[in-house]
C-alpha cells in the first residue's frame, strides 16, 4: 500500500510539475521558432526581419521599425550610423534598450544608430543588404560587428514553420537527443520522453547549460594555457575578398568601424591578419579583446552571446573612439 501510494503520488507530482510547464508555456514539447522573420526578395539576403513588429524571441521582445530593423525609425533630421552584424549585433537574449545600437544612441544621441543585423548574417548577405536597403540612406558611417563565427559563410534559408535552416538541410523523421550526462542518461524511454515531455525537455535545458558552462570555462582556461587557432587560412582568404568588396561599395572618405567581437578563443594567429587586412581597407579596427580578452560575459542560458552587461561595457569602450571620429 505505501509503494502504491509512493507510486500515485510521484505520478501527480511530476504531472502536476509537466501540466504547469505547458499550459503557462514556459516549456513545450514541439519546436517554437521564433515568429520575426521573414523571406527576403533578395535571394542573397535570404531571409530578413518582419517591419512593424514587436513579438517576444530569444526570451526578450523585439521591436521592428517599419524598414525591418531592430531600431526606433529614423530621426530624420539626423545623420544615420548603419550598424552591420548578426546576433552579436542583432542582440540576441537581450531587450531592445540593451542592444549595441540602442546603448551607442543613447551615448551619441546626436545620430541615428540603424541596427540591421540579423542572426545568422554573414558579410555576403550584409553586403547584399547594405546594396539594396542602406546605401540610399547615405549613412555618416558604417560600422561592422565582426564575430569568428562570421567566417562561415553558409546562407541560411527560412523554412515554412521560422526555422533558420542551414543550406543542405532536409526534412527527416523527429530524432530524439535526450540527456546522455550523469544519471539521467540511465532513464529508461529517453527519446520518447524528449519528444513528448515538457518536464523532461526543461531538465534537459538545464542539464546542457550546465555542461556548456563547464565546457566554455575549460575552454578559456586551456586556451590561456595552450592556445589554438579555429580558423582556416582558406576562411580568411574568402572573408579578405568579401571584405574587399564591402569596402569599395563605401564613398571615398566615409568613415567606417570594424568592432571585433571576442569570443572563447585568443585567435593569436589570425587576429593581426585579420586587423591588418580591416585597416588596409580603410576601416577603424576596435579590438574589443583588448577590454575582454577571451572572458567576455555571456548569457548564463546560452553561454555563446553577450550579456547585457558585456553590451553595455563595449558601448562604453566604442563611443569613446566613434565619438570623436563622428565630430571629425
């Protein structure tokens, strides 16, 4: 009789606990793309922002002017700085006031500061978007938020449900990937549970974090100790030629920044390369490893992009070399 009712009640505990999670939504058992984008016309563009909206992604709301950027409209009494990037840039897990673009206007309100990144953009489809969109804008200024990722250059494709879908994807069968970390790898109906629990999904989401979290410490740690370069000199090579191509589009005397992102890696080989090559065409290099290091804080949940906090202390360091060249 105590088993049974041991039994009974750790079912309508963790019922209770899996009842809860669907019907607030903080957890659901089928994907939840986040609704905010949209097919672009322009094939090299891909895919784009909706304008005129404001729907929560990535844990925040994110707000669209009416061109599809993640800005207030344009003061059209101001000079405009157009802000290239992608999540970096974009502002990924954090609020509309706390990207970089929302931090440097506030800083320099003198000047529109247009966030047009996006996640998932690569130079390519950032170029394709300055071309089409931004360079009738006749901005002050470009800026470009470089991140390492940047050097893949795979143009993602939106599919009919708003899942960002790398270039060789295709449809298959749900495949589970359930927990295979400490005891939870032991649960027997792993994969059923992982396609059909709301409970066993949020244990998940914690357990991964976890494990990321110890895996980006270890990371940065060895890397201060040994380090090693993700970069191959035929990414680079691709990335110089695209970088090229940006930097002709440009008037002759307009000033551009390029803002290069940390991220765990120390990049010893490949940053002086990459800096050199910014400069040679005729960019500002802001070097924001020379604040970071490899040790920029990031989103506990995600343990990939800024926190707001590292965003607004890169705000800092960035108004106070773009300032002066913008009074210049």
């Amino acid at each position: 009789m105590n088993l049974g009712l041991l039994a009974i009640t750790t079912v309508l505990f963790f019922g209770g606990i899996e009842v809860a999670l669907r019907m607030t939504g903080l957890q659901r058992t089928k994907p939840n793309p986040p609704q905010i984008y949209r097919v672009s016309e322009d094939p090299r563009i891909s895919y784009e922002l909706i304008p005129d909206i404001s729907r929560k992604a990535y844990r925040e709301k994110v707000t669209t002017n009416s061109q599809g950027f993640r800005s207030p409209e344009l003061d059209l009494a101001k000079e405009t700085v157009v802000m290239l990037g992608d999540s970096i840039a974009f502002g990924y897990g954090i609020k509309d006031e706390e990207t970089l673009a929302a931090q440097l206007q506030e800083r320099i309100p003198e000047y529109n500061f247009l966030n047009t990144a996006a996640p998932g953009y690569h130079l390519g489809m950032q170029t394709a978007l300055y071309q089409t969109k931004l360079r009738d804008l006749d901005p002050a200024m470009v800026m470009l938020v470089f991140h390492y990722n940047d050097f893949d250059v795979q143009t993602g494709w939106l599919d009919e449900t708003g899942i960002i879908r790398a270039p060789d994807w295709v449809p298959t069968d749900p495949e589970c990937s359930p927990v295979t970390e400490g005891m939870l790898k032991y649960m027997p109906g792993k994969c059923w549970l992982d396609l059909h629990s709301a409970f066993y999904k949020a244990v998940k989401k914690v357990v991964n974090m976890r494990v990321a979290q110890e895996a980006l410490e270890e990371t940065r740690e060895m890397e201060v100790l040994a380090p090693r370069e993700e970069v191959t000199d035929m990414q680079m090579q691709l990335y110089f030629v695209q970088l090229k191509r940006i930097s002709a589009m440009l008037p002759e005397g307009m000033p551009r920044v390029f803002v290069l992102w940390p991220d765990r890696f120390l990049h010893s080989t490949t940053k002086p390369k990459l800096i050199a090559e910014a400069e040679k065409n005729g960019f500002l290099v802001i070097d924001l490893y020379e604040t970071f290091g490899n040790n920029v804080e990031v989103l506990g949940w995600d343990t990939v992009h800024p926190s707001a906090k590292a965003v607004e202390e890169a705000a800092e360091v960035i108004a106070g070399k773009v300032g002066p060249l913008l009074s210049d």
